[in-house]
C-alpha cells in the first residue's frame, strides 16, 4: 500500500468524526437566525486548517460571513495552489422529507454507495468535499511531503451569491496570488466513471410581482370582472417558453456559444443511461429542448426555470378570493457569453412587456454570475488528469456541469489563474434536497487524489 493509502487507512475513523462535528453546526447562510452557528463553523474550520500546519490562519471580516484564510508558503520560486470552498450550506427544508435530521449526521449504505454516505446538509456541498482539502493537507505536512505554496480561502456566503467574497478578492489580489485553484464543490460521472468538471453555468435570478386590485376580492363578487394576478403571472410565465422549448425572451440566444458537431460527438461518448436517468427520478420521459440531449440540455444549453410561485389562498379548505398580488422565483441559468447583467435586463423588459392591461409588474433582480469553461490542456487539468488516473486507474472524462458557482469566472478575471473543478459528489447525492449525503468511499478518494495533484502540478510546472 502506499504513503496516502496507509495514511487514511489508519486516521480514517477520525476523518469521519471530525466531518461529522463540522455537519452538526447548521451554517444556514441564507437564514438570519443561524448567524451564531455560521459564525462558530468559520470557528471550526479556522482551527482546523492551524492544526494541519497553516501558518498564517485568520478570520477575515467582511459586510456578511466572514472568509476563513489560510496559507502555508514553503519556497516563494515554488508555484502557489488556492484552495476555494465554502463552510455555509443550504436550509434544509422541506425538513418533514427528511429520513434523518440534517443536523445529526449518520453513515447509510445506499445503492451507490456500498460503503456508507454520510447524510447530513452539506455533507457534499460543502462540507465534505472542502474539508476532504484540510485533510489531504494534513497528509501533506504530517509526512513532510507538501511539494508547493498553498492558500485557503474558504467562504461562508457561496449559497447566497459570494457578494462580499467578490470584494474581498478584488480587494486582495495580491495575497490571493496564485498559479491555479483547485475546488472540490462539483460532481462526477460515477464512482467507476471519473470525470473532472470542465464548465459551469452563469445565473440569472430574479423574482417577479404581478398586482391586481389593491386588495384581496370576493372571487364571486369580482370574479371575471377585474385580472386576477395568479391567471395572469401563470400565463406569463408559461409564455416565456415556446412549444419547442426554446426561450422567448427577445436576445436570450444572441450569444449564446454553439458547439461544433464534433464537440457535441466528443460529449456524446460520456456513459449515460437514460432509462436509469427516467428511473431515478421517477419520471416516465425527459422534457426539454427539441433539438438536444438531456446531457446537453442540462450543461452546454441555457434555461430558465420558476423555483416558486406563490400567491392567493394555500391554507386549508377552500377560500373564495382574488388575491391582490401574485409572485415567482425565476433562475435563468446561463451558457459561456451570456452576460448574466444582460440577461437580467432582457428578462426585465420583457416580462414588463408582456403583463396585460390591469395588472402591474415588477421584477427585483436577485444574484447572478457568469458561466465558465476551462480548457483540457492546460497545467492545472493535465496534473488533475493524472492524479485521478493513479488513483482511480481510469484517465477522468472532462464533463461540463449544469451548477453554477458563479465566483469562479471572477476568480480568473481577478486573479487571471485558471481553476480546476475536483468535485468527488454525484448527482445522486442529494445536494440542496432532503437527505443530502456523501459516500464514505468518496470522501477518502477525494483525500487520496488531492494531494497527487498538488505533486503533478509542482512536476509539470517545472
Ligand atoms: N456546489 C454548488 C454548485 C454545483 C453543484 C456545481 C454540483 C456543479 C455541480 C453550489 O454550492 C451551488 O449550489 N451553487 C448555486 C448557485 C449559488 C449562487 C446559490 C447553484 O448552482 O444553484
Ligand atoms: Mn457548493
Ligand atoms: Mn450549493
């Protein structure tokens, strides 16, 4: 067995319950009454990073969560990785679709994950994907076999749109210096398939309000009389897509990157089995765009997507009323080109176009970002490639990814360094959902290949 393998096989009861301590605080970013726990996990994760050998560790301040740094500079001639994760997870509800609370992790075998998940929020995303990086940097430094620079800049505001990350970076460029970023918060193909992400798409969020009357109405007294504001933003909305679904917001496409037949070819030979896709998700057809596939229209197309809607009567029973205002969550998300500020805008104008006399509209732009690609030939991909190759024993497929972390294209306009996406989850993992996991078997890959990559990117930048 080898240095790392060994490493793990002996701390690897420990680098569970460590993980475990850190999935018990809920760091609900998005919900003012956890800011203790956001607060005691950057804590957490700041003492963690002092106990693998950081030298400098610090809580930086900023308007919102603050930003754990840390770094360990052994040879300025060296080259410099910049680890990103984030410490802040999703709200876990509908918490009653839980089979275990969000907060009080437990290890479940599943089908895909003989060995045991972890289930808890966050326990892919972020949590464990980030701290597989502290671990492997304990392997590093405990063994005295840490090849590079290394810097970590974990967040706590990813899952409500990095605002204050994004100042602190632009605020910072020179203590972020780096020669590539490495982040774990993506998926891969399968536990036999490995794939490195090459792509992530921009987002466009907004939210709409569509006001009728200037109260609530007898829907027998008014009914039919005056526009009723559900009917109405319904309609709207269902407008947005025609019946090839196809986006008809006016510009949505203009520039919108079209691949190249050989491109969609090369995309096509990932595995990809579509009666287990429809089986999963208990759906008996896929739906989307005429003209592509499902892995094409979940990574390489834009969409647009109502995430809520809300308005009227949901209590119990019936109530007869016309309600006043009407209301939806809308994300676009978003190819490379597109400007997600422009996009927003085509969105505005339209959908203030479209309202009918009687109702008024308004739309709140919410957070967004730009999409990212990076190309498959470059240092950082080629030392990725070949870490996972040892460790997996397969060359990993580049696959682009329908999520969005939209700091990443910021990241490189800032820092003009091109990152590399090493997530360890699969889609079957639940992120954002109830019952949220990640595979034990994972979760130690993660730690074996990491360090790999830091000797191959040290090698190849020679
Ligand atoms: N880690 C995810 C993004 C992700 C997951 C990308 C899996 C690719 C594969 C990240 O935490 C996330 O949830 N991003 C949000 C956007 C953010 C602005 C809230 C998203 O994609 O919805
Ligand atoms: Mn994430
Ligand atoms: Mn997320």
């Amino acid at each position: 067995m080898n240095q790392i393998k060994s490493y793990i096989a002996e701390h690897k009861e420990r680098f569970l319950t460590e993980l475990i301590d850190i999935l018990k605080i809920p760091s609900i970013s998005a919900d003012k009454a956890y800011k203790k726990d956001v607060l005691k996990t950057a804590d957490t994760i700041k003492y963690s990073l002092e106990k693998v050998g950081c030298d400098t560790v610090e809580i930086c301040k900023t308007d919102g969560y603050p930003i754990v740094y840390a770094q360990k500079i052994i040879d300025k001639n060296l080259p410099t990785i910049l680890v990103y994760g984030h410490y802040d997870v999703q709200p876990p509800d509908p918490i009653n679709l839980w089979d275990s609370p969000p907060f009080e992790p437990v290890i479940k075998k599943t089908d895909k994950h003989p060995d045991g998940a972890i289930f808890a929020r966050g326990a892919c995303d972020d949590k464990g994907q980030m701290y597989m990086h502290v671990k492997a940097m304990e392997f590093m430094t405990a063994t005295n076999q840490l090849p590079c620079n290394v810097k970590f800049m974990i967040e706590g505001e990813e899952e409500v749109g990095s605002a204050n990350l994004a100042t602190f970076v632009k605020n910072n460029t020179e203590k972020l210096k780096n020669d590539v970023i490495l982040i774990s918060d993506t998926g891969m193909i399968a536990n036999n398939v490995p794939s490195i992400t090459t792509g992530l798409r921009g987002l466009s969020y907004v939210e709409v309000e569509v006001t009728g009357p200037n109260r609530d109405l007898h829907s027998g007294l008014y009914g039919g009389a005056v526009a009723n504001p559900i009917n109405i933003l319904t309609k709207m909305i269902a407008s947005l897509h025609d019946e090839n679904n196809h986006i008809t917001i006016p510009g949505f496409y203009d520039n919108v990157e079209e691949l190249s037949q050989q491109e969609r070819a090369e995309m096509a030979k990932a595995p990809f089995n579509l009666d287990a896709y429809k089986k999963a998700l208990d759906i008996n057809a896929v739906y989307g765009e005429t003209g592509y596939t499902t892995n094409e229209r979940n990574s390489i197309r834009p969409t647009l997507d109502v995430n809520g809607i809300w308005g009227g009567y949901t209590g119990e029973g019936a109530k007869t009323v016309i309600a006043s205002k009407a209301y939806a969550k809308i994300s676009m998300r978003l190819v490379p080109n597109q400007d997600w500020q422009n996009i927003t805008k085509l969105f505005k104008t339209h959908f203030e176009n479209i309202a009918p006399q009687g109702v008024t509209v308004k739309v709140t732009p919410h957070h967004g970002g730009q999409g990212y690609v990076t190309p498959i030939d470059s240092v950082g991909y080629k030392a990725a490639s070949k870490a996972y190759q040892d460790t997996f024993g397969k060359t990993p497929i580049p696959q682009r990814s329908g999520g969005s972390i939209p700091i990443v294209a910021l990241f490189e306009q800032e820092l003009k360094s091109k990152t590399i996406l090493m997530g360890f989850g699969l889609d079957s993992d639940a992120i954002h959902s109830p019952n949220e996991h990640f595979g034990v078997w994972n979760y130690l890959k993660g730690i074996e290949t990491i360090p790999l990559f830091y000797k191959y990117f040290t090698e190849l930048s020679r």
